[in-house]
C-alpha cells in the first residue's frame, strides 16, 4: 500500500506567498534601487497575487504528494511558474498595460521560481532522509494514435481563420511583413502545444473530454503569444485581429471534431463481417478452459467470512475487531457476503434477485453523491436481518482534524469559510446546486446524527457504531421497510407530523435545531440514553451548537405562531407530540390528550415536574383542570409558566 507524504497545505501556502513578495520586492530593489512601489506597481503586485493564488489551487501545487518522484515536484513547480507568466502577459497585453518593466515582471517569476526550486527541494530532501523508496507498479502507456487527416484539416483551419481575420481588419487577404512573422509563429505554436495536449489522440472518452483538450492547446496558444508581445514590446499588434483570431478558431475547432466525432461513431460497425478470418481478426477471441476445481470452488464460497474479513482489515485490525465483537462472523458465509468500494450501487430487479447477508462498503459516505438511494439499493440487496456496514468522516470528526490541522489563530477563520462552502450551501436552494456542480458530491459535510438518521429512514436499525481513527464506522441491520416520506426536511425551516385534537394530524413548523434525518433517531436515542428531568433525551448528540442556543432563547419556535393562528394550537396546552414519544405514555392519558387542543407553552413549565411519570401527571392534571373551566386555566398557567421562564430561567433541554 502507498503511502501519501503531504506537507500542510497552509504552512506551503505561506512559504510561497512570502518567496512571492521576496521575488517582487528584490527585483523592484534591483531595477530601482529602492523598496518603494509606485501606485502602479502596487496593482501590479496585487495581480501577482491574485494569478499566483489561482494558479497554485489550479496546478494544485499546495498538496503535492512528496511521495512521488523529484522530477514530478521539478515538472509541478516549472508549470505553476509558465502558467503564472502566461497570466501576467496576457493580462498585459489584453488591457494595453504596456507600461510595465519586463524586466521586473519576468524576472519576478524566474526569480521566484528558483526560490520554490530550493525550497521545496529541501522538503523533499528532509521527508525522504529515512531513504523511504516509494513503491509503485508503472505500467506501460500506449502509444497515442495521431490522426492525420483531422490534424491535416486543422492546420488548414488556422491558416483559413488567420486570413479571414486580416480580410475583417484591413478588407485584404495580403498579410503585410509582421503578420506573415506572426503566422509563422502561430504554426510553430500549434504543432508543439498539439503534441504537448495530445489533441490528436484517438482514445478520449467522449466528445467533451476531446474538446477541452482542443480548447486548453488554442488557450496556451494565446498566452504564448502574448507572452511574446510582451517580452519583445510588440504592442503594434492588432488586439482585435490577433485575439479574435483564437476566439474564432476555438468555435471553428469545436465544429470540425464534432464532424469527426459523428462520423467516427456512424463509423463503427458499419459493414457485416461475413468470413471466418474477419472474425478472428476483428473479435480476437480465445477458447476458455473448462477444468475448474467446483468442489473447491464451492468449499472456498460456503467458508466462514470471518477470514476474508482478516485479510480485507489486515491494515486496520480494530475495524475488524469491531465486526468481530458486534456480529457472529462465524454463521455467515463468504457467499452471502460482499465487500465494496463505490460510491454507487446499481441494483439489477431480475426474477430471481441474489440477496446476501453482509454488505461492508469502505467508501465513506461523505463521497456519496446520492446518499438515500445508495442506502435503499443496498437496503434491497440484503435480506431481512441483514447487516450494512460502512463509514464516514462526521463532522465532529472532521472538526477535530482541522482544528489540528492548522494554526490556531487561522483556524477559526478557514474553519468559518469551509462551514459556509459546505454546511450552508447544500442546504439553501439558491446555492445547492452551485455546490453539487463543483464539488459532485465528493468529501461533503455530514453529521453523525444525518448519517444515522438517514440509515433509519431507508429501513435500517443501527446496530452499533464505533470511532476508528479519523471514521465513524456503523453497523446497521435491515428491519422496516424504507419510509415513505418523499421530501424529509433538510432546511432551516422543518416541519414536524404530530397528535392534534381528536388524534387527528397537523404540521408543526420549527426552526431546525437538530441536524437533518435527526427524527427518524427517536427510537435509537430513547433506547441508548433514556429520558432525563424534564422529558427530553440524554446527551442528545442530534442538536446542533446553533440549536442549543436558539432553544435557550425561544427562538426555535417562532414558526409555531403560524399554528396558532390558524387554530391548531392553543397558546397554553399539552405538547404536541411525535409518534414515539406518544406512545411512552399510558393507554388512558394517550386518549385523554386528544380531547384537548394541544399549545405553545405546555404545562411543564408551569408545574417543572422532574420525572417523566411527573410529566405524565403533571399534564393530566392540567386536562382535568381545562376540562372544568378552560379560560381561567388558560389564564393561570400562562402567568404561573411566565414567572418561571423569566424570573427562574427554567428551560426543557
């Protein structure tokens, strides 16, 4: 197994933004003799900035594995360092900035990338002093199949747009002196950044994937020349002619290989293969050997999954451990077991479904893009009592690895951005889909209290979870069938189902305080902590920091209001419960509830029992009590609740 060798991307970030401004400023001291800038020179240097920040997360330079090869680190840095001089000229030559010292700009990016050169070799040196050699299987890539008549066609298409653009700027198709120089260069541009992109290759994966590599050779195309321009102060160029030129040229490109596209696809198959040595040539078949050992075969599939499960977790004996422990390794067997690594599950309906006991997936749910429907197709691959076993990096887990991760001063303030990225903006409809876009749901932020909650709604009973390392590993066993809430609540707004009047149903708001699916946990919260004084749940990790405080300050139920108004709701009444928490209470107080209208502040703050049998008394009591004279009670609780509130602080969690 590789072993990646990271250094922390802030303190890489840091070393460089200094060596940038060493470079800038040195060179500034060496071209005029003095630290000052001028104001020009202060925009310039906060374009340095901005290009070298965007390229370094584009080249992906601050989380250079050193594991790999020196040349690799040679070949990223000598990168970044082109890519940042191509921004910089063609910034410069695209605004008309033709005022900057070329000597200054250049030199900055040589200079600066000499200093990450020695740098970064001295990181490499220090991480592998211990003579660590770096095991990997290189394995031999084909050769790319260059296509000679698309090439052929594209070198005509340059030459063609080349001249149509002289025609729009001067009405001829003569090219003067300079412009036959500059097309020269642009041909000798075009055979090197096509064989540096390899846009000529045969095996792209879809049309998509060809473009963007058409796209990124007339890109580096066009930074080269301005490159140029600006190192040889050819500014009496035409911007119009020379830039319009490669804006035309990447339409026209994307128009002849979508032709070649079509006509490569139409293309296959396109005759029958009628004789036998057309087949051999074309399916390039071989017979297959039928001595197979099935009794062997068979006694291998029917063996305990005990012992393939050793060899799976041989680097990480705790998961094992925690199998081992939690279920009876012993009576299943490695037929009615499967281990996976996807983040996707296609499950086949056939007649005859093969269902199994034991689905173990190593890959964490936070890479899972569609996590309900890979709960649910693993929920139908299994048996009734089967177990699902995976993991995920929670965000208390995460939290606590980032905090250690980076210096405490910077922390909070990176910890705050990340929370906003990847907390809020899957939440809110407006950014939910920007979100997805980039990320494609990779490495996103759950909750151990979703991850479980989730597993709950697709029909599962979690059996037991277990800290493992930087993981949250969860056994869970397929019990209920799936829920048929179609939309569960995800937003800041939640709506609840509870007991009305008369036993009938209605929709209480709140603002969410818990984490989502954090509903579908009531049951396993009640059996692993029971209840503590006053009716709620022990250490009830569902509710959120932000939660907490909303619920000190009464802030969680505003949304209640609208209730109210509507009738639902009195302003003094029994709570209005969930399904679960219902059904804890006795037969006759279950029937005696719904005789009355339930409220936003219930009995308990009036009474504050301790004991949920106090709970249970305390709000018979008031029934009995609104039964015989519902205004005067309705008047009496509500200062008696006041007066406790605000003079006694008293609160429910």
């Amino acid at each position: 197994m590789n072993r990646s060798r990271t250094i922390s991307p802030f303190i890489l970030g840091l070393i460089s933004f200094f060596l940038v401004n060493v470079s800038f400023f040195g060179m500034n001291y060496w071209k005029r003799g003095s630290f000052e800038l001028s104001l020009l020179y202060v925009k310039l240097l906060f374009a340095f900035y901005f290009i070298w920040l965007f390229v370094s997360l584009f080249t992906k330079k601050f989380g250079f594995d050193f594991s790999k090869s020196y040349g690799a680190l040679m070949l990223l840095l000598a990168r970044s360092t082109i890519y940042v001089v191509y921004c910089v000229a063609l910034m410069v030559v695209v605004m008309g900035l033709h005022g900057f010292s070329r000597l200054q700009v250049f030199g900055t990016c040589g200079l600066f990338f000499i200093w990450e050169v020695i740098v970064s070799s001295f990181c490499y040196m220090m991480i592998h002093r211990a003579d660590v050699a770096y095991a990997g299987t290189d394995y031999a890539k084909p050769k790319p199949k260059h296509l000679l008549v698309l090439s052929v066609s594209d070198f005509f298409l340059v030459t063609f747009i080349f001249f149509i653009m002289n025609y729009l700027k001067r009405g001829t198709f003569h090219l003067s002196p300079e412009y036959e120089k500059l097309l020269l260069v642009i041909y000798g541009l075009w055979f090197v950044t096509a064989f540096i992109t390899r846009k000529f290759d045969s095996g792209f994966r879809n049309y998509y994937y060809a473009i963007a590599q058409w796209t990124k050779a007339v890109v580096f195309m066009a930074a080269t020349v301005a490159v140029f321009v600006f190192a040889f102060g050819l500014f009496h160029y035409s911007r119009f002619q020379v830039l319009g030129f490669f804006v035309v040229l990447i339409m026209a490109e994307a128009v002849l290989y979508y032709i070649y596209y079509v006509r490569k696809t139409n293309g296959k198959n396109g005759h029958d293969i009628e004789s036998i040595e057309e087949i051999k040539t074309a399916i390039k078949q071989e017979n297959l050997p039928f001595e197979i050992d099935i009794e062997g075969l068979r006694l291998r599939l029917t063996r305990p999954v005990k012992d393939k499960l050793l060899k799976v977790f041989n680097d990480c004996h705790e998961v094992f451990d925690f199998l081992d422990q939690t279920l009876d390794l012993v009576s299943i067997i490695r037929i009615e077991s499967a281990v996976i690594h996807k983040n996707e599950l296609y499950y086949q309906k056939t007649d005859n479904p093969v269902y199994i006991r034991l689905l173990i997936n190593l890959e964490r749910v936070n890479n899972i893009r569609w996590v309900n429907r890979f709960f649910l197709e693993a929920h139908k691959m299994l048996l009734p009592g089967g177990y699902f076993v995976g993991r995920v990096n929670t965000i208390g887990l995460y939290r606590k690895h980032f905090f250690e991760k980076y210096p405490k001063y910077f922390s909070h303030i990176f910890y705050f951005i990340n929370y906003i990225f990847r907390r809020v903006f899957p939440k809110l409809s407006v950014t939910r889909k920007l979100y997805f876009m980039i990320t494609k749901g990779e490495n996103r932020a759950i909750s151990r209290a979703e991850t479980l909650g989730r597993l709950c709604f697709c029909g599962f009973k979690i059996v037991a979870e277990s800290k493992i390392g930087d993981d949250l590993y969860f056994i869970a066993q397929k019990v209920k069938t799936s829920s048929i809430d179609e939309n569960p609540s995800y937003g800041p707004l939640v709506k609840f189902s509870r007991m009305g009047l008369n036993g009938n149903r209605i929709d209480v708001y709140k603002f969410r305080t818990m984490h989502p699916y954090s509903e579908y946990l009531q049951e396993y919260i009640y059996e692993m902590n029971k209840l503590q004084q006053g009716g709620k749940f022990k250490n009830d990790f569902r509710v959120t920091t932000l939660g907490r405080f909303m619920r000190r300050a009464w802030l969680d139920e505003l949304p209640m209001l609208y209730n109210w108004i509507k009738g639902e709701m009195n302003l003094v009444g029994v709570r209005p419960l969930s399904d679960h928490y219902f059904n804890l209470y006795p037969a006759d107080l279950q029937e005696f509830r719904k005789t009355v209208v339930p409220g936003l502040v219930p009995p308990f703050y009036a009474d504050l029992p301790k004991t949920f049998d106090e709970i249970c008394e305390s709000e018979r009591k008031y029934i009995n009590a609104y039964m015989a004279h519902p205004v005067r009670t309705q008047w009496g609780y509500f200062w008696k609740a006041a007066w406790n509130i605000v003079v006694k602080k008293a609160r429910s969690c």
